[in-house]
C-alpha cells in the first residue's frame, strides 16, 4: 500500500492523506472522496503510512501539472501566503489524453470557507534568485515586478528539480533560432507586420531585453510590435501567450489576430463556453496551436515550452485578482521570466508607476495615422452642460460618432434626504444603493441585494428624497432626448452582460449604426474605431480625490484611455468635465511629466519605493471582528520588534465597514522588503484574515 498527500483543487484545506496500489507522481491529478462528494486534487508527495486510517484514491486521472505550472503553484502558495489547495484550483492541467478532455468537469467540487487556512511549509530553494516587476526599493531589484525582487526569497521554496528545466533561449539579446524540426509544429506566416522605424527600435528593443516596458502612446502601433516578436516565436515552435484586459478581447482584436496567424491561436476568457474551451485546449495540446491570446486566467494553462509572454496594456487593475488568492498576473509573468528562459514584454500607454521605474523601457511616441487632438474643459459639476451638448451637436451635424465616459453604472449613485441628508444605504454593506428608475430599484453594487425604492426616509420620515450622482442610465436617457435623432446606446456592465451583447454592440459601433456610446470604463480598453472625433470624460473629480495612493495614475491613466477613443485618424476633441483642471492641464497630454512627479512624490513610503500588505478581517459580529483585530495586531507588534523595518500603517474599520452582512476591519502594512511582510501574512492568514499582499483596493 503506498500513501500520498492530496491537494483538494481549489479547496480552503490543508493536503489529505490517502493511499493507493500504484505508484502516482508527484502533481498527478486525481479524484478523491471529500465528504461522500467526488473532488479534483493533486499528489502533493509520497509519505509514509500514518498512524490513522485512510480513503483509498479512487481514481488516477490522465493528467498532470507541467514544470512551469508546479513553478507558479508553489510561488503563489508562498507569496501569496495561500495554502496549495486554494492555489491548485487555477490550473488546467495537462491532459495526457487528449481524448479526455471533453469528458471531465469539475462541477462537484466542495467548497468549505469555514475551514482553517493551513499553509503547508513550501519553501523556495535559496540559490534560486527570483524576478518579478515587484515594488522593491534596492538598486538591485530593479528587474523585478512590484511582487518579488531579484535577491533570493531567503526562505529557502524547494522546488522540484524537473521544474528548473530551461527552454533554448539562453542569450535574451538573441531571437528565437527558427526550427527545421516538424514535430515542433511550426507555421508559415505570410504576412509580416510593416513596421516604421520607430517601431522597428521597439521591436529590437525588446528583443535585447528578457523584460521589458514599451511605453508607447495610443494609436503608435504596439500592436504590430507584438505581432512582430510572436512570428518569430511561433515559426521557433515556441508558445506565446499574450496576455490582454477581457474586455480587449473584442472581435476587432481577433479580427487582427486572424489576419497574422489564421487560425492557429486560441482566445481563453471567462465568457467563452466549456465547449469552445475543452477545443481550445485540444488543439493547444495536440499543439496545434501555439499561441493563446488571453485573460489573466489563460497564465495557468498548461504551457511546455512557452517561449513569450505579452502583458498589453500591463497598467490594468484587472489583472490582480480580487478574489483569492490575489495574484498579480503581469507579476506572475515577470516571474516566469525569472525561473525559465520566457521573456516578457510590458505594453502601455500609460504604464504603471512601479513598472516604469522597475522595468527597462522603450519610449515610443506619436500615433500610426495622423491625428491631433484638442482638450476642452468644462468646470462645471458633473452633468450634462452647454459645452458637452454642444460638442456632441458639433460630432453628429458632421457624421461623426462619440463616447461618453461616466464611473457611475444605473440612474443615480444613490438616493438621499434633503431633509436630513442621508443616503438609502444597503442593509448589507455600508454603501449607498444605486437607483434604477425604470426599474423603480435599488441595487448594491458590491453583494448585489435589491429593493424597490421607497419615497420616504427612513432615518426623519421626510419624503423629500433627491437623486444624487448621475449613472449612465439617467445619461444615456438625457442625451436620447436631447438628440432624439441620434442614434445612442450604453455600454457598461449592467447593459453588457454576455460576450455576444459586446461583440453586437461594437460591431453595430464600428458599422456606424450607433452615433454614441455611454459607458463606464469599458469604453476605455480595447476599442479602436476611426470614425470616432469626440470623446467626453465626466464624474473624474470623485475618482481623483479618492483615499488612495493610486488614485491620481488610476484617474489619469482612465482619461488618458478614454481620450485615446476619439481622433485615431484626422483630428479629434476630448471635453474633460472637472473642477481640478490645473491636474489635467498639466498632465493629460503628457504622462512622462507625471511619472516623473508621481515618483519623486511616492518616495520612500509607497510604491516602487516600499511594499504593502493589506489583510482584512470579517465576521457577522462587529465585537467578534475587533476582538480577532486585537489578537492580531498584538502579534504582529511582536513581530515589529524582531523586524525593524516592517511598519504598522494603521489598523481599524475598512472604508466599506459592512459588506455582505459582515463587519470588516483592516491591517495595512508597509516594508522595503517581501520577507517581513510574508512573515505578517502568515500571522494574519492562521488568525483567518483575507491576506492581499501588493494590493490596489483599499475600500
């Protein structure tokens, strides 16, 4: 009889023991009796019979994880401080049949939040250095992303040996020797991307570089870069994955795919059916296909000799999970690049803080077509006014087409009293509810509870209830009206909610049956329509002045993508609503004057220049949560007298205080280095804390 520690694939639990007849490799896959319910796991490692009795395996399945996905496994485990269960749940393995693949699921997995977060004690090898876009704060880390630095994590991760297998590009100055051997499945590629000469020292830029940062305006032709490096690769019979927002994933970006590469890569996001994902992974398997054009989720695909990795646009929140574990994907492939011979080029008009500072970077300006654009500002407050009516007037008398950005989704961003001023508050979370006037609704916009909307307060019993806050359905409204000729849709998450309603709507955009677009930041990624002159930037003000470090990259980085909609080809003009002019004014058309300040203005407390750690604590009991608050803060300032240079930033009730029932309090951590902030997490994680290590969120 031999044993084994399994891996519940996705599981909040510590690795179970059972025993089999036959000998099973390490990261095999599995199915295993959780509770009477069958459950997906991995062979962790052979062990001896222990002194309890055991469950027999009750299948071994035709797969297993690949070096690069163990790689990742046991780095996220342990940066990430998430046990490898949790961790485990990301991957596609590796079908050893192929045949298989259309045949399993997943559907009757468990899921236990109420079990103890036990992380197993992985350690990295100390030889082993690593390589991240981290935020780290010594001359040597420079290489690294904002997770990792180059140093090694001094806490000795083990991995396994067939996991340091190297692929054959060992002098990143070098492109990829083009294979002559057929078994690797290489393609002609006819077409070749025409690239001018600013392009052309990009491309060879990157080329000489394992990891790099193309800092290129909108419209100045990244695209035909990255379709330039991955030619190379595919006809070297390497794997590519180039890595894009979701909602990038648009049929125009396939459209340009397709005419490159036919019909030898494979679009992997969340909206894509199991069907079209079990074909997807046959054909990359079988290989088929070498190249992946994907959301954060295609990273744990099952790559054997992945060759290149593309992050577009890298400064992008969606690429940090919000759920955990809260990986960074643009972070995971930097690492990647660190423990195999992958290279990772970084794409952005407006490139993150920690990436321009920590990665070598190409500066590529101007725009592919000839185009100007003209900024016009309007300060008045947030609605529709004399000067955006009479632009989008000026956009339709002359055949022109229009996007009109708003971070607000609904009617309103919620009701309140004029009496007393209070907001109608979900009861939930500690929110104000948003007001859908068809609808007569109310709606959370974080657990997702409604109710009808009610007249009266119920904090004075006034019946003098006001809109505050104008969504993209009261817009959207009072634009039909005043253009009742116009043709105009929205565009946002509540009106977009499947795949075929985008792929409907910018294909009726991009024909010309739609004059304008509402939409909150969808509008902003991925879009790229030449019949567009007019692009107007509304509500900024309340996302500029929001409580976070971030808030002036993540404000202008949104306008800078907006504006980038309108003017691709000819002349365009952009209305900027905002009572903080002098910030965009100064900034708008010129993102490198803003890093340069940003940077000088982050130093030494954030962002490349230290690291944060955030972990939350919740519970339906408000003095239950601040007890376990007490507990912990107690521990880590124990831990602080053993670090010096770990730093408490302050502890107490989030910024939501309630969410989904619960009450939430917080612990924000700052250090130069990751090794005391691992530490931290790993106290905060066996108390039962949600740990985000780098995170982005702080509400």
């Amino acid at each position: 009889m031999l044993y084994y520690q399994i891996l519940p694939s996705g599981l909040n639990l510590k690795p179970l023991t059972y025993h089999s007849n036959s000998k099973i490799s390490n990261f095999t896959q599995v199915l295993i009796n959780i509770k009477n319910k069958k459950t997906i796991g991995y062979v962790l490692q052979g062990v001896a019979e222990p002194n309890f009795k055991t469950l027999e395996i009750l299948e071994i399945l035709p797969a297993t994880l690949t070096p690069i996905q163990i790689s990742l496994l046991k780095f996220i485990s342990h940066y990430y401080v998430v046990n490898l269960s949790i961790a485990a749940g990301l991957f596609a393995p590796l079908e050893t049949d192929i045949s298989c693949l259309q045949n399993l699921t997943q559907a009757q997995i468990l899921t236990d939040k109420n079990e103890p977060n036990d992380n197993l004690d992985v350690k990295f090898d100390d030889s082993k250095e690593l390589n991240l876009t981290t935020e780290f704060n010594e001359s040597s880390q420079s290489n690294l992303p904002q997770n990792l630095n180059n140093n090694s994590l001094q806490e000795n991760l083990k991995l396994n040996e067939n996991v340091a297998a190297k692929l054959n590009f060992n002098n990143p100055a070098q492109s990829p020797k083009i294979s002559t051997d057929q078994s690797a499945a290489t393609e002609f590629f006819s077409k070749i991307p025409n690239l001018n000469q600013n392009q052309q020292e990009a491309l060879n830029f990157a080329k000489s570089h394992k990891t790099s940062l193309i800092f290129g305006d909108t419209g100045s032709g990244k695209s035909e870069i990255y379709f330039s490096i991955i030619r190379e690769y595919l006809l070297a019979g390497k794997q590519v994955l180039l890595l894009m927002p979701e909602i990038s994933l648009t049929p125009q970006m396939t459209k340009r795919l397709k005419s490159y590469f036919g019909e030898k890569f494979g679009v992997w996001h969340s909206k894509i059916t199991p069907k079209k994902r079990g074909e997807i992974l046959q054909k990359f398997q079988s290989r088929e296909i070498n190249l992946i054009a994907g959301a954060r989720s295609a990273l744990f695909l099952p790559f054997t000799e992945l060759g290149l990795i593309i992050v577009d646009e890298e400064h992008d929140d969606s690429y940090k999970s919000a759920q955990n574990p809260h990986y960074n994907a643009r972070d995971l492939a930097l690492f990647l690049a660190s423990k195999f011979d992958v290279k990772v080029v970084l794409g952005s008009a407006t490139p993150s803080v920690v990436s321009f500072k920590k990665q070598p970077h190409f500066r590529l300006r101007g725009t592919f077509f000839k185009s100007e654009k003209k900024f016009i500002y309007d300060e008045s407050e947030t609605g529709l006014g004399d000067v955006i009516l009479g632009e989008l007037a000026a956009s339709f008398a002359g055949g022109k087409q229009a996007v009109v950005f708003l971070p607000t989704r609904a009617n309103f961003r919620y009701l309140s009293c004029r009496e007393c001023g209070s907001t109608i508050k979900c009861p939930f979370c500690s929110v104000g509810m948003s007001f859908y006037k068809k609808r007569n609704l109310l709606k959370c916009q974080y657990c997702g509870f409604t109710a009808s909307a009610t007249c009266s307060c119920e904090k004075c019993g006034s019946e003098m209830i006001e809109a505050k806050k104008i969504g993209t359905d009261e817009l959207t409204e009072a634009l039909r009206s005043a253009f009742p000729s116009a043709r105009i849709e929205k565009f946002d998450r509540d009106e977009i909610t499947t795949q075929n309603k985008l792929e409907k709507t910018l294909k009726a955009f991009n024909a010309g049956e739609i004059d304008a677009l509402v939409g909150t930041q969808m509008l902003s990624k991925g879009h790229d329509y030449h019949n567009v002159d007019l692009a107007v930037i509304m509500g900024v003000d309340e996302l500029l002045n929001f409580p976070d470090f971030r808030a002036r990259e993540r404000t202008l980085a949104l306008a800078m993508q907006v504006a980038g909609r309108a003017g691709r080809s000819g002349e365009g003009r952009v209305v900027v609503q905002s009572r903080q002019r002098d910030f965009f004014e100064n900034f708008i058309a010129d993102y490198d004057a803003f890093l340069s300040k940003e940077i000088l203005a982050r130093e030494p407390i954030y962002p490349p220049f230290a690291r944060l750690l955030r972990v939350i604590v919740s519970e339906k009991s408000e003095q239950a949560a601040k007890q376990r608050l007490e507990i912990c803060v107690a521990e880590l300032e124990n831990l602080r007298m053993a670090e010096s240079s770990l730093e408490i930033v302050g502890h107490g009730k989030c910024a939501i205080e309630i969410l989904g029932g619960k009450y939430r309090f917080e612990i924000l951590l700052r250090c130069a280095s990751h090794a005391p902030l691992i530490k931290a997490a790993r106290i905060c994680a066996a108390h039962g804390f949600d740990v985000d290590m780098d995170p982005i969120n702080f509400s």
